[in-house]
C-alpha cells in the first residue's frame, strides 16, 4: 500500500460515517447503545433482501480502499458501524424498494463487546437468510509497522507500548473474524491500484459466478502466501534454475514450461491435482463458499511454480471456473 492509502477519504455523509482506516484515527468509542433490530415477518416478505458484504481486517492494510472500490461499483458502503447496527442497515436496505440492493459495511473490531455483537449480528443475518460474505484485510507486521510510520500516527491499540504491540493485539482479536472471512486479501506487497484490482475482480460484473479462483505462484524463500487456501509444493521436480539456458527465463516461457512437465511426475501431478480441485470446489458450492486461492510454490518462485500455475489456471478455465493468475515473486530476484 502506498502513503495515499493512509490519507482520510472526501467526506460522503449519505454513504460514510466516518474517515478512512489506513492507519485510522484513535479507536472509536464504544458508547453502549443498544439498537433493536427486530423485523416483521410482513415485512421481511414483502421487501427484497439486500445483499450484504462485511469488510474488516487490519488496521493500515487496506479496509477503506476496498470500501471505496466497492463504493465505484455501485454499492451502498457504510464506513466504520458498530456490529450490533448491521442488521438494522439490512432492514433499512430492504424498505427502500430495491434502491439500495447491495450495501457494504466497513467494521473493526477493536473491543470483546465489538466481537460478541458482531457475532450477534451475523447469527441475526444467518437466520433472517441473508446473503452476506465477509471480506478481511490482511497484511505482514513489516508492512503495517511502514505504513503507520510513514504518516507517523499510533496504532488504535498500541496504548502506551510500540506499534508491534498494537498489531499483535489487533491481530489477536480478528483472528477468528480471519477464520471465518469468505475472502482473505493479503495486502503486504499490494499498492493502491493492484487492490482496486482485486475487488474488481471479485465484485464487478451483474453475474456472481458460482466459484471464483485466484492461482498464484510463489517462492518458498520468500514466505508461505498468508491468503491462500491451498498450498502445493514443486520442489519434488528438477529445478531449471540449474540449466544454464533456461535460468533467465521464466515459467511462462515455452521451452522452461517443457521442461517442467517433460519431468517425471509433473503431468502426473497436474492431472490428479485438478480432479481433487474438482472434489474440493465442489464441497466448497456447497459451503457458500466463493473464492478460493491456490498457492503452487518452488524455491524462487520463477520456474517450476510458475509454469504450474499457468497449466492449472488454465485447466479451471476450462472448467468454468473465472480464474486470475498471480505470480507473486517472478522478477524478484
């Protein structure tokens, strides 16, 4: 993320409660009031449902970015609501007559009464049979550590300790918000503009499709993707690095991708990881999950990984699946 991720967003006062999150202002104050959030079977019936997304995450890595994405695709976004007032927005979505379709709520979670009415909250919208997804925003210490001191501002929860501390609480907290998210983005090495395209990727378009996937590669060196769902590892094939032709290339040059799969194994590995894609994908529909993401990695995540990744992306095209590449540590070295 970039300094101007950090910068407060215009005021919108019909859309936003609040300022922009990256790093945010001092923690908001919780003042105890309690909403009823009681909805008439009439007129759960008669009204349309919104579609609902919830966005949290780490402070500095990336929530109002992904908000104000949302925001330019046409959604209602609410910045910064106390948990217990979600079921509350829906309702309000719902009396507008299909003007507010889909709404976005921006949350964190910085107090164990938070998380409780969160919990609340989501138990509320389950048995109502709203459709809601929640996206999380995740980025290494080193990263958030960057940002907060690029704009010299405190982290929410740092209190008198070092901004270390405040993440580690933070992190703490949200760990099983994490756990539940429907969509983790790992923002560490993102800016600004590759985020946006992310969120583009998973929300824009009138047709939500059934899975989304994103397949990336990635160097074991370099550390495990924090947002993936599955990790498999290329290390068991030869390593072109070690031919000296084929070394300055990459993966998704010809003559390395032959290489890679005229290896022992390398087919074979391809075929039967694709059909239990099919077994995992399948059991994911079922469990309303929407994105998952593949992690192949080698060493250096230039060769094998990548040349991989490619073959497997495009056999979930194939198979219907709307699939991004990302290849997180070619050029790197």
């Amino acid at each position: 993320m970039t300094e101007h991720e950090a910068r407060p967003a215009a005021q919108r006062p019909t859309t936003h409660t609040a300022t922009d999150d990256s790093p945010p202002q001092a923690a908001e104050q919780d003042n105890g009031a309690q909403v009823s959030t009681d909805v008439t079977p009439a007129a759960a019936n008669e009204a349309p449902i919104p579609e609902l997304v919830i966005i949290s995450g780490m402070s500095g890595a990336g929530r109002s970015t992904a908000a104000k994405c949302l925001e330019d695709l046409g959604w209602f976004v609410v910045d910064n609501l106390p948990p217990a007032l979600i079921p509350t927005m829906v309702e309000l979505g719902a009396r507008s007559q299909g003007n507010v379709a889909r709404i976005a709520v921006v949350v964190d979670v910085r107090g164990r009464r938070f998380f409780d009415n969160l919990r609340e909250s989501l138990a509320d919208l389950d048995s109502r049979g709203v459709t809601r997804r929640i996206v999380f925003l995740e980025s290494s210490e080193d990263a958030l550590v960057r940002r907060f001191e690029s704009v010299r501002r405190p982290h929410p929860l740092q209190g008198d300790g070092r901004i270390v501390d405040g993440i580690a609480a933070e992190r703490e907290l949200l760990r099983e918000l994490r756990g539940d998210a429907d969509l983790v983005i790992d923002t560490s090495s993102l800016n600004v503009h590759e985020l946006r395209a992310k969120m583009d990727a998973q929300f824009a378009g009138d047709e939500e499709p059934e899975l989304r996937a994103t397949v990336m590669s990635f160097g074991f060196k370099y550390g495990l993707p924090v947002d993936a769902d599955l990790v498999a590892d290329m290390r068991f094939l030869p390593n072109p690095h070690w031919v000296p032709e084929l070394r300055p290339f990459t993966g998704v040059n010809e003559e390395v991708a032959s290489y890679v799969f005229n290896q022992p194994g390398a087919k074979e590995f391809l075929d039967r990881y694709a059909e239990l894609l099919r077994l995992i994908a399948a059991g994911y529909r079922r469990e309303g999950k929407r994105y998952v993401t593949i992690a192949i990695g080698c060493t250096g995540g230039k060769h094998r990984s990548v040349a991989m990744s490619e073959k497997l992306a495009a056999r979930l095209v194939a198979e219907g699946v709307e699939t991004v590449v990302v290849h997180r540590d070619m050029g790197r070295e």
